[in-house]
C-alpha cells in the first residue's frame, strides 16, 4: 500500500474513532498495520481506540510496543496514556509509578490530577492531598483539583478549607448551565433586613443535603425564597412554613422575582457559612412529614413483620454502574420470609420487577401515589413508615436518612467513595449504615450479610 493511501486511510480511522465508532477506527488501523508494522500513527490511535471500547489489556500491549519507538515528547503523552490506562483497570499500583515518571520527566502538571487520583484511589488521601496542593500551586486556577480535593480535606475535618475548594464547581460548566442568577451571590454579609433566594444545584438527593442549613438562612434573613425541584414543593412548605417555596416553573414564569431580593446563595454553598466545625453538625434538624399523612401511608402497609423500602441503582437506567445492581442479585433479600418490600425506586424500574416476578414470583410493592416520580412529601410519608430501607447511593437513600429512618446502603471499594462517603458524613447523615464490597468480587457477600442482620430485627 502506498505512502499516500495509508494516509488517507488513516486520516479514515482518526474521522472514525472521531465519530466514536471505534470498531471501524481499529479495523482500519490493523488494514495500515498489516502494510506498514512500525506506522506509530496507527499505533496511538488503535491504542486510543481499545481503551474507549475497555478493550485494556490489548491497548496495554499496543502502548508498551510503541513506546520506545517514538520521540520523547510522544513518549510522555503514551506513558500518560498508558498510566491512564491501568487507572481504567483499577490498577492502581502499577499506574502510580508510570505517572509519577511522566511528570518527574516532563514536569507537566496536567499530570497530577492522575497521580492524585491514584493516591485516593490507594487510600492514601494525605499523599493526595499533598499532590493536589502542589498542582494548585503550580496552577492556581485548576477548578477540577480544587472539587476533586474538598472531599479528602472534610476527611481531615478541614471544613473551610473543604467547602472553599468546593465552591469550585461554579466554574465547572455543567453546574453554570444549571444556575440562574435572580440576585447577586450572597458572600456572607449580614443578612438582617435583606430577603435571600436559595437556588438549588445538582440531583434531588443533594438538594436534600443541604437543607440541613436552610433553617439558619431562613432565621437571619428577613425573607427567604427556596427555589426547588416541583417534587419537592410540599415538603419544603411543610418543613420550613416561614419561607416562599417556589418551583423552578414559578420563578422562571414570574421574573418579577428578580426585583424582590438582595441576594441569592446556591443551596450547596450554605455549609460554607453554617457547618465550619463538627459541633455546627450536631443538632442538625430532620425532615419532618405531618402524622396524618404518615399514618394514612402507614395504613396501607402489609401486617408484615418487617416493611423495608429497596433502590436498587443510581440515576434514571440501571446500566449496571459501580453504584448500582440489578433487581435479580438481591433475590436472597426478597424471597426472605415475613416482609413485605416496598419499591423506592425512581426511573425505569418496571422492567427488572415485572421480569423477576414472572421468574420466581417476588412480590413488590408499588404505590403511584407516592413514588419518587412525583410528590416528595407523600413519597416521604411512605418512606417514614418503613422500619429499614436498603439502597444505592441515590435520591431515596439520602431522603431517608435526612427523615431518620434506618438506612443501609450498599456501595463499591470504600477507597472509591471517600468523596460520598465523607460529604455524607459532613452533612450529618449518620442514620445510615454502608455496606462495602471489594473491587474484586460481585455483591453477594453484602447480600448475605444484609440477610444475616435482618434475621436479628
């Protein structure tokens, strides 16, 4: 094949793998290959192009042929590469001393957000921390290390440092697209006559974090507006009667709001101000549900002995994440005798309860009425008369434990989850109890033992 045809077909394969068809990037690279053995060009891409597929251990031997080919500056970017890769294979050990020779060898900082990461990933967050200070002081606009070092400095009980290097995440596009700015940003000043609005950020598990503060805002302030999702709307009035509750709907329809207030906070800026020692966590207050809507949901429930409440993944499809499981490996749980299980799920559930009572017949039970889908404050009523409920890391888990219901919570390597595991902690959520898996092995050890304890109840 001539010069100028491997070109092209290369400039094929990079269009391709730029589309993210990565198959046909990797059939064409071997086609230059099977021509031209030593074409490094096809080399780093067909090596790109298995780690997008997770095809590790064949992008692995493809870096580790290359790069003693290349010229040193290529060498760093593959050695980078490479280090990246084991990081994608939870290889932690070996990626440690392949990134740190890339940046003792071409002092690129970039470099040291991987170098940190693996040191969390290893569980050794002081020598995280450290890296993460060196790469801030190296650049000190770097936002992403900033967000990822917040979660190890409120590990070490740094809260205003933590919460600072968590304001961060307002440059992080993702969290600019999400605001509206009615007011300017409320920086602490004295809020005494001065009407404040909170706008909320992120998902509803951590809206409902932080609305361990809103008391505090709600009690300096003259007036407070609490902009939520439409969900949580009678909860909010319920819990906090002295604030305007609006919807996202109602404010952005009525922006005559934008003359009525003083000042705006981000509902997860709050604990900068009000939690900066571990005495301010203490006498956080619950979500309370009135007793009449409690006891109405309460009468519906089975004379079972237990009632427990399950949410099985994260986010709205189960793609079988790190935090999540499928319905069918909790079975050991749901053919348990005496309970009745109670679904909390939201998202697309249906499919994984009506396939698993076809196969083995497990009841579930569902209420429309007061499911995660819809109204909070009767999803809640739900919630609170359950004597335990099991879940991810996800909206119900959190709403159950700022409601004090017993909680457990199943989670991958502890050393993945320091960032949740410690904001929990930081946002007084000690209702719950975390059960760990190892990287190595699937869920039915935590299955059994959750078996083992509910036998005591």
């Amino acid at each position: 094949m001539k010069q100028h045809k491997l070109m092209l077909k290369l400039k094929k394969a990079s269009k391709a793998a730029g589309k993210k068809d990565h198959v046909a990037a990797i059939h064409i690279c071997k086609q230059v290959l099977s021509k031209d053995i030593g074409n490094i060009n096809a080399l780093k891409l067909l090596a790109t192009s298995f780690i997008a597929l997770n095809r590790f251990s064949e992008a692995k031997n493809i870096l580790k042929k290359v790069i003693p080919l290349v010229n040193e500056q290529d060498s760093y970017l593959l050695l980078h590469l490479l280090g990246c890769n084991y990081i994608s294979q939870q290889d932690y050990h070996a990626a440690l001393p392949v990134l740190e020779e890339v940046f003792n060898s071409s002092g690129d900082s970039k470099v040291l957000l991987d170098v940190a990461l693996v040191y969390f990933k290893l569980g050794d967050y002081e020598a995280a921390r450290d890296v993460y200070f060196k790469l801030i002081e190296l650049e000190p606009d770097n936002h992403q290390a900033k967000f990822n070092l917040y979660p190890i400095l409120l590990h070490f009980k740094d809260y205003k440092s933590a919460w600072t290097c968590f304001h961060s995440r307002l440059e992080r596009q993702e969290i600019k697209d999400q605001i509206h700015w009615f007011a300017p940003q409320w920086n602490a000043e004295s809020l005494v006559d001065k009407n404040i609005l909170i706008y909320p950020e992120q998902g509803i598990g951590d809206n409902l974090a932080y609305t361990g503060c809103f008391a505090e805002a709600i009690e300096d302030a003259k007036q407070t507006l609490i902009v939520c999702d439409n969900r949580l709307k009678g909860l909010y009035q319920y819990n906090f009667p002295s604030a305007i509750v609006s919807s996202y709907e109602d404010v952005n329809r009525e922006q005559a709001v934008k003359g009525d207030f003083d000042c705006q906070i981000l509902a997860g800026s709050l604990p900068y101000f009000y939690r900066l020692d571990e005495e301010a966590f203490l006498n956080e207050p619950k979500l309370q549900i009135s007793d009449e809507l409690q006891q109405a949901k309460a009468s519906r429930l089975s004379d079972k002995k237990l009632k427990i409440g399950i949410s099985w993944f994260h986010g709205r499809v189960n793609d079988g994440n790190a935090n999540s499981m499928y319905l069918e490996e909790l079975l050991p749980l749901l053919k348990m005798e005496n309970i009745e299980w109670i679904n909390l799920q939201f998202g697309d559930w249906q499919s994984e309860v009506d396939a698993l009572q076809r196969k083995y017949g497990t009841e579930i039970t569902h209420f429309e009425d007061c499911a995660a889908s819809g109204d909070f404050e009767h999803y809640g009523a739900l919630i609170s008369s359950l004597d335990l409920v099991i879940s991810a890391s996800n909206a119900a888990l959190m709403f159950a434990s700022r409601l004090g219901v017993r909680s457990w919570m199943f989670l991958p390597a502890a050393q993945k989850l320091l960032q949740r595991e410690d904001f929990n902690e930081a946002i007084s959520l000690r209702q719950e109890r975390r059960f760990y898996r190892s990287n190595d092995e699937g869920w039915e050890g935590i299955i059994q033992q959750m078996c083992n304890e509910i036998e005591l109840l």
